[in-house]
C-alpha cells in the first residue's frame, strides 16, 4: 500500500514489499546556525524517486530555502516529523554541511553521508568515523572535466561572488554606474576583486554589469585572460624569476603560496590599488591553509571614507586582519563585510544548484537501487573521507 504523503513517518511505511530492491534516501534539515540550504529540492527527489529510491525528507527542511513540504510531496517522498525518523530509516543521507555534535548521535554504521564534509577538519572527520557511517566530502572532488557537474565548491563560490557585489553595492553610499544627470555627473564606483577563482570572477561580471570600474588580481598569470575577457583591467605583478613563474601555475586548478619577494611585491600594488577603490572583494582562498592576508590595517586605514570590503576568506582568518567572522564592522570609516556563508543567502538557487551537484555525485556510487563505491574511480576515491570506522583522508 502507497506511503500517505503527508502522514508521519512511521517503520512500517519504509520497509520494502518482498522482492523489492531500493535504497532509503534521507534529507534531514541542517541545523547549523544561519544554514538555509538544502541537500535535496523537489526537482532533483522526484529524479531520485523515478530511480527507484524511497526518499525521506524531514518537514521543514526546504522551508528556509522556499521549497515547501507539500512540493516534496508531490515530488515522491514521504515526510518525517524529526530528523530522529530520517536517521534510523535513511541508508543513504544528504547533508548540505557535516553533522553537528546533536546529530552525530544519530548516525549508525554501515549509513552513508554525502555533503560539505569538510575534508581538512581533522577532528570533525574523526568524529564522523568513529560512528561507522561512511562519508564523502564533495570538497574533496578533483578539479578535473568529468567532475564538473557535481563541482559543489565552484556552483557555490559562484553565487558567493555575486552575492558579496550585491552586499557591497548596498553599504556603499554610491552608486554604482556613472550617472549623467541635470545635477551633474556623477562617476562609476570602482571596485577591486582579489582573487580570480569562481567567485572572483563572478564578482567581476557582477560588479561590470551594475555599471562599475572593475580591476582585479590572482596569483596565477592564466588569470589574466579570464579577467580581461570580463572586461576588467588586470592587476599585473611581474615575476622575477622562474620559481615564481613555476609556482604561480597553480595545482589542480588551486593557487599555491607564492615566494615572499612577490607577496611583498603583490602587496605594495593592491594596496595602492585599494586605496582608490570604493569596494574591494577579497576572495583568496589556499585549501587547507589560512587565508593570505592581503588587505592590511594601513591599507584599509588608507582607503577613501565609505569605502566597503567583502572578505569571503573570513572563515579561515580572512584576506583583511580587521574581518570579524559573520559581523559587519567598521574600520577607519570603511565598512567590512565578513559574512562566512554568503550561498545561504541565496537559498533558494544555492540549493537547487547544490542538489544537482549531489545527484550527479549520486551517480558515481549508487547502482541497481543500492551503494555500490567504485574505489578505482579517482572522483570517488577523492571524495571518500572515511569508512570502517577510519578516515582515509590524510
């Protein structure tokens, strides 16, 4: 008999008929502080359904994101009243950000846990070990073409970047276009992006669409084409010698720490360039390491009155020393932004960009309504953080 789409969850209404094979994927909602995303949109657990798979997705859990239940329902899943019900019937669980203490709990061995693990947090990995689950942290995936469409750092970096121009346009007591008007002309602001990854550049096409004087900096020189063809001047610091060259190539699509002659070099130009600038959005960002600081207190003290920067690098120190992890504060009469999760204040394409990242990572370790981990495939292998009670990741 149909699961009632609206009914509590109950046992009886995820156990299989005999001979049915499917897998019990659940969606239970984050609980950290701020989080707003989802793992799972109708759009993608109505794929999943048509798959084969029974979906479980706690009440409420889109309602931050605009996807109401009644949608979920109408998708193919059924409802649970707590995420107590979506652990102990769920095989497989979608997660937008690791568990937190209260839900490690509720883990058991042999479930699996696909999400924003976050592969250099030792302890946090540790801890999700020692429940049995096995985990994959989608962070981990390698930048390579295959892996595109389930690339969950570059669909959220994206809106980060668009996200952190709309924030700065807002505080900035400007506008943003030159302006021609019967009172006078009124000059475009300028805006300076560090940092020329995913959300740089969207920062970038972001700020040149509302009309701004855009320039911009990365470590690596293959940046400068990307930059340039946005229509933003690229901040050029020459390189003095082949190791830096080399260095500045990057690995695996990631910029690498850059020698100290030319981050002292780097730093004497984008301070200036700071200084005439009306926003800055700082984007840099070395996995695994702190954040390079790359807008001093002299620099911001430096800065016109009014000015705004954006530290999307906050969580990990941040690209100015004066951030404050999710505050906006004042220096020097500039405005700092320090916001730590900007994609969860666009909630709504945040998730729907983010489910279908997971469902495409789905793809790699689902098959014939069952896990099924391909170890030999380098998307999987990169991604599996722990199993067995060990974490793989060193």
């Amino acid at each position: 008999m149909p699961v009632p789409r609206t009914a509590p969850l109950d046992a009886s209404s995820v156990q299989p008929s005999p001979g049915e094979n499917f897998m019990k994927i659940g969606i239970p909602a984050e609980t950290r502080a701020g989080e707003t995303r989802v793992a799972a949109t109708p759009e993608t657990v109505k794929k999943l359904a048509a798959g084969g798979a029974q979906v479980l997705v706690q009440r409420g859990a889109g309602s931050a994101a605009r996807y109401p239940d009644e949608a979920y329902a109408a998708a193919g899943a059924a409802l649970a009243d707590g995420a107590a019900d979506v652990y102990a019937h769920a095989d497989l669980l979608l997660k937008v950000r690791a568990p937190t203490a209260d839900e490690l709990p509720l883990l058991r061995a042999g479930q699996a846990v696909v999400g924003m693990l976050d592969p250099f947090d030792a302890a946090g990995l540790a801890a999700l070990a020692a429940t049995g689950a096995t985990g994959f942290a989608l962070e981990a995936a390698p930048r390579i073409t295959r892996a595109q469409s389930l690339d969950v750092l570059s669909s959220q970096a994206n809106i980060a970047g668009y996200k952190a121009v709309i924030l700065a346009a807002d505080h900035l007591g400007r506008f943003m276009p030159m302006l021609m008007t019967a009172a006078g002309t009124v000059k475009a602001a300028r805006v300076v992006v560090l940092g020329a990854g995913v959300a740089g550049l969207q920062a970038i096409a972001t700020a040149k669409r509302l009309g701004a004087v855009v320039e911009a900096s990365d470590v690596r020189p293959a940046a400068k084409e990307q930059v340039e063809s946005l229509g933003a001047k690229f901040i050029d610091v020459p390189f003095e010698t082949d190791e830096e060259r080399e260095i500045a190539q990057g690995a695996g699509g990631y910029a690498r720490p850059m020698p100290a002659a030319w981050m002292a070099r780097q730093a004497a130009l984008v301070s200036e360039r700071c200084k005439q600038a009306d926003i800055v959005v700082a984007t840099a960002l070395i996995p695994g390491r702190p954040a390079p600081v790359l807008v001093s207190e002299d620099t911001v003290r430096g800065m016109k009155p009014g000015s705004v920067i954006v530290d999307l690098a906050v969580e990990r120190g941040g690209n100015c020393p004066l951030s404050a992890p999710d505050q906006i504060v004042e220096h020097h009469g500039v405005t700092l932004i320090g916001y730590t999760n900007l994609p969860a204040r666009v909630a709504t394409d945040a998730s729907a960009l983010y489910a279908r990242n997971v469902l495409d990572f789905l793809k790699l370790i689902v098959a014939d309504g069952s896990l099924a981990i391909r170890r030999d495939d380098e998307i999987v292998a990169a991604c599996l953080v722990c199993e067995d009670r060990n974490v793989l990741r060193k």
